[in-house]
C-alpha cells in the first residue's frame, strides 16, 4: 500500500514559480512509475508528467514541455514538480500518482495506469 501527499500549492501571478512535492509512504516508492495530473474546474483530469521508476525517463505533455520539470529523491521517498513561468490556464488542483507494477519501463500518460492517488493541492495563478 502507498500513501501519498501532495504540499506546495498556493497563489502565484504568472510568470512565477513553484515547486510541488509529494511525500510517499510504503517500500514500492522507490521501484514504481510516478506521475503528475491535474483538474481544473469542469475539466477532466489531465495528464502532466511522468517519471520512470529509476528517474531516468521523464515525459511531458505539450502544454508543460520546456517549462515544468518532473523530479524524484528516492532515498527521501518524495517526488517533485518544479513549475516555472506559469500561466493562468495552469490553474488547477494537482495531484500525484504512483503505479502498482514495479521495476516497469513502460510509463503511462493515461490516469488508469495509476492505481495510488493523493489528496491534491490547488494552484491558482493570477493574470
């Protein structure tokens, strides 16, 4: 079992930054996927980025590339995204996810393939 909890949310104007953490508790952190999604008011939970078991690939999607970065400490147990020049469609509640299947190179962009969620944090950027 894996519990996760988001923290680092708050209100920025755009063009800033902010860096969001999510602590997880259970021994599979360290061997298992992880990724970011996030849902705006009355829009579907999109994907963010992802981040292979070993941090050794990272994905994005187009509306993030160049300017969000996905991160993991293993031996903190805690994963990162670092969000810089934002913009007010980034408003959002963000959450962090982590999958079941260890050891696995096969990252998922799509919410079903993750199976431990968090709470989420809300990120609100002001124009």
């Amino acid at each position: 079992q894996v519990q996760l909890v988001e923290s680092g949310g708050g209100l920025v104007q755009a063009g800033g930054s902010l860096r969001l953490s999510c602590a997880a508790s259970g021994r599979t952190f360290s061997r298992s996927a992880m990724g970011w999604f996030r849902q705006a008011p009355g829009k579907e939970r999109e994907f963010v980025a992802a981040i292979s078991w070993s941090g050794g690939g990272t994905y994005y999607s187009d509306s993030v590339k160049g300017r969000f970065t996905i991160s993991r400490d293993n031996a903190k147990n805690t994963l990162y995204l670092q969000m810089n020049s934002l913009k007010p469609e980034d408003t959002a509640v963000y959450y962090c996810a982590a999958s079941r299947r260890m050891y696995s190179d096969n990252v998922r962009s799509d919410a079903a393939g993750y199976d431990y969620w968090g709470q989420g944090t809300q990120v609100t950027v002001s124009s």
